[in-house]
C-alpha cells in the first residue's frame, strides 16, 4: 500500500539555526500539506501546497517558513531561525484530489527538538 | 470558524469493554470525517473516513457514525483490547477546495487487561 514517508524521525537542532524537514507524499497525489503538533495540544494545520505553489497557509506559518517541492517527489518544509516554541511533531500529508477519494494520507512525523 | 470538540478527553475501560468516543463539530457542511488513531509520540493512523452522504462506515470492531445535522459523530469499538489504548482524533476538512482538516482534541484510551 502506498504510503507518506518523513525524514529524519528525530531533529534536534539549537535555536537560531535552519532546519529542513523532508517527506515523500504518495506519487499520483496533487496536494501536500504539512500539520505540526506541540506536545500535549491538538494538531494544527501549517500549509498546504498544489500546482508547485502555496494554495492556503496559517497564521503560524510566518516568514520563517518555507515550503518547496523541489523534484517530483520530495516536499521540505524549511524552518530559517529556529525557536524554542517550534518545538513539535510535525507531519505530512497528502490528498489524491478526486472524489474517489477524500483520505488524507499521514506521514510517520518528524519530531523536532529545538535546545 | 469550523470547531472539533471531541469527548470524553480521558477513557479507561476493562479489556473487553465495547465504548463509544463522541466528536462534535460546529460547521455542519462538512465533505467528510476522519478519524485516526495516534500512539504515543507516534504519527497519524487513518481509521475510517465517512463521506457526508453517508449515515456509517465499519472496519472490523470499528464503526463510525455521522449525523451532520447535529454536528456529531461517534466512534464505537467493539469488544476493546489492550492494543485498542491510544489516543483517537476525528478531522474535518474546511471547505475551502484545499481540504485543510481541523482536528479535535482527541480522546485518550486505556484498555486495561
């Protein structure tokens, strides 16, 4: 069965500095998304991605994020200058976009430890 | 402003229990619901999805419910086991043509042996 893969599994990074979080959606999908979770609280949507650009995105996700799909397979989500509070487990998704079938598919999550 | 209310927050139950988990949601026009299931520290497992046009869907002791109307659903698991503890969150998208899903607050699990 296809399925949504992230690496790494674990960051742990100082604060200040620049992280890349990875993540292979599922191949004939068409819109990726990436949703974060800080421990305790409720899973929060990020942004999402269609057609190579930012079709929706949080008011969490503010200028020190950045999404690419730089190949066809691989969607990274750059955080520039980390800080403390973007300690969380974030994941990707992805949505087929038809009516056959409206399932998001979920990564395993990246956890991210900002020291 | 679509919100997803799950209760109760915390459930333990003896091993062989059947429970139901309750998901309220403010915005009735929903295409659909998710629920997943999440291991400690772990990702998102989908469980069931329902499409709006649908009242239930089941997968072996799981079966979810959907009343629109009333902004509900439930999750009945029958029959539960030890490996049934996790925690279980429903998901609805917006309906805003990118299908961002808003989670609940999720429901904490224990099945105890």
């Amino acid at each position: 069965e296809p399925e949504v893969t992230q690496t790494p599994s674990h960051q742990v990074t100082q604060m200040g500095q620049e992280v890349i979080l990875r993540c292979v959606p599922i191949s004939n999908h068409l819109y990726f998304y990436w949703y974060r979770q800080i421990l305790g609280q409720k899973v929060e949507f990020l942004v999402s991605f269609y057609n190579n650009e930012i079709s929706e995105k949080s008011e969490i996700f503010d200028d020190q994020f950045s999404v690419e799909r730089p190949d066809g397979s691989n969607f990274t989500l750059k955080i520039r200058s980390t800080k403390l509070e973007d300690s969380a487990m974030y994941f990707c998704a992805s949505w087929g976009g038809t009516e056959l079938s409206y399932e998001q598919y979920f990564g395993p999550g990246t956890r991210l430890t900002v020291t | 402003k679509q919100e997803v209310t799950q209760i109760p927050a915390a459930l333990s139950v003896p091993e062989g229990e059947n429970l139901v988990l309750n998901c309220s949601f403010t915005d009735s026009a929903i295409y659909n619901l998710q629920w997943f299931r999440q291991d400690p520290g772990k990702g998102l497992t989908s469980l069931l999805l329902i499409q709006s046009s649908q009242r239930e869907q089941t997968s072996g002791r799981l079966n979810a419910s959907l009343d629109k109307s009333s902004g509900r659903s439930t999750l009945y698991i029958a029959a539960s086991q030890p490996g049934d503890s996790a925690t279980y969150l429903c998901a609805v998208p917006l309906n805003t043509g990118f299908q961002k899903l808003v989670f609940g607050t999720g429901t904490r699990l224990l099945v105890s042996p």
